[in-house]
C-alpha cells in the first residue's frame, strides 16, 4: 500500500471481534448487529508528527504493527483496492493492546 498518512494522523485496518456474524461464545448474529462498526485495529502506517507551539516535532505515540482501541466514530473511512481502512488522529487513539 502506498499511503502515507500527515501530521498525527494513523491508517488503521480494523478488526472485528466476531467472525463471520458468530460471537465468541458461538452465538450467531444478524447481519446487522455483525456490521457495527470497530473499535479495534492494526496500525499500518504512522504520520510524522504534529508541531507543537514551539515548533518542534511531537512525534506520534503509536508504531506501525501496533493493535490499538480507538473512539468508535473518530475516525475516517477510506476505501482502497477494495479493502476498508480508516484514518485516525492520534487523539482518537485510546490505548495500545499488548498481546
């Protein structure tokens, strides 16, 4: 992928906690509830940074392969090859998973 997100923003691949429209625990979901939107997802590739008020670089606090949780409807969908992703300011960002 050839996309190189500005400032403080993220490109993030989101992953959903239920395949196939099926729970955890085997439960089968309706098509609608399966297609809430994610709050979980991979970091594919990181900004520079964001300037603060004094001009130097604030680098970003997460790194490309990172799994992060983020606001639910911070933010931005995009569309490339087909594929769904999303572009998120690192404000949107609210923590980082260890697995």
């Amino acid at each position: 992928m050839n996309i190189r997100p500005l400032g403080d923003r993220v490109l993030i691949e989101p992953l959903s906690d239920t395949k196939e429209g099926k729970t955890k625990s085997g439960l089968y979901l309706p098509e609608t509830a399966s297609k809430e939107r994610p709050e979980k997802g991979k970091v594919i590739a990181v900004g520079p940074g964001k300037l603060d008020d004094n001009g130097k670089l604030r680098l970003v606090g997460v790194k490309k392969g990172d799994v992060v949780l983020f606001t639910k409807y911070g933010p931005n969908e995009i569309k490339v090859d087909g594929r769904e992703y999303l572009i998120a300011k690192e404000e949107d960002i609210i923590g980082v998973i260890n697995e």
